[in-house]
C-alpha cells in the first residue's frame, strides 16, 4: 500500500483582509476537512515531537484544540486546555497577554499538569508568540516543564518563535 504525498500549503485557505485590512488570514478549516490530509498533519507532528519523551500535550482554545487534542492521543498522551479566562468550571489560575490587535487572558485548570510533566504545546500558528508565551507561563506556574511547541504553521515574518527561546519548537509550514 503507498502512502499519499501532500503538500500541506495546497490544503491552507488565505483570506486576505481578514479580520482586518492588510492581514492575510490562514484558514485551516480547508484542511481540517480533508481527513486524509488532517490524519497526514497529525502524524507528522507526532513523528517530530515525540523524541520529546513528552507527558500531556496543552493547546489554546480554540485551534489549539484541533491540533493538540489528536496530536495527544497519536502520542498516546493526556490533553490539557488552555481556555479564555471564565470558560473553565473548576479552581483556574489565569495570565494576561497581548494579542495582534488587543489584549486577553487566558486560564488553565490549576490539575491540569502535575509539577514535573514534560509539556508539548500544540496550536494552529504562530504569529508574534504572544499566546504560546502565555501558555508557557501557565503550565511553569503549574510546575510543568515545557519541552516543546508544536504548530500547523508559522508566520516567521512576525518573529514569534523569539519568544520561545530554549523551547524545541516544530513547524510544519513556513510563510515567510
């Protein structure tokens, strides 16, 4: 049986001016739709990560979920929520950041990590770094160490992976 080759960026929508002018939106939903080329994605982000020797894989709302929460059972791993602050039922610890164009706040469950777990962070892009600096700071304040990031695409004209220094950082597309 062969396997089938993609190329990823065939399956990636840009719409341009979206949310705002001059943003040239990556939409993964054309992907997601695909489940070959999705299953493809997933397992190509476990065979980079997974070296890693990783415990629980922790993604962003909401995007990160649909990388993470697969990219989680490929490894045969926990998932840990990163959520807007209020959207979680239990005890949360929360951490504000800066977004492209405005601020939030982002929360996880203060069990989500056990101190001492070895942490992937998986999420759809990286774009200035802001939400993954978020999340890193989260699971260290839960005492998890992160090992690793993990994304579908990374805009490298925005420079985010600058902070993420010291992080095993993976990319599976490349804009530049």
């Amino acid at each position: 049986m062969s396997k089938t080759i993609y190329n990823f960026k065939d399956y990636i929508r840009v719409i341009p001016d979206f949310p705002q002018p001059g943003i040239r939106f990556k939409d993964i939903t054309t992907l997601l739709k695909d489940g070959g080329a999705y299953r493809a994605v997933i397992e190509e982000m476990r065979a980079a990560v997974e070296h890693l020797n990783i415990d629980v894989v922790a993604g962003p709302e909401a995007r990160g979920f649909v990388v993470g929460a697969p990219l989680a059972i490929a490894l045969g791993v926990g998932f840990a929520p990163i959520r807007k602050s209020g959207k979680l039922p239990g005890a949360t610890i929360t951490a504000n950041y800066d977004l492209e164009y405005g601020k939030d706040q982002l929360a996880m469950h203060t069990d989500a990590i056990t101190p001492g777990q070895r942490v992937l962070i998986a999420d759809d892009l990286l774009a200035t770094g802001g939400t993954i600096a978020t999340s890193i700071n989260l699971i260290k304040q839960l005492g998890g160490e992160v090992v690793g990031a993990a994304f579908l695409i990374e805009l490298a004209y925005l420079t985010g992976r600058t902070k993420l220094e010291g992080i095993d950082v993976f990319s599976l597309m490349t804009y530049e």
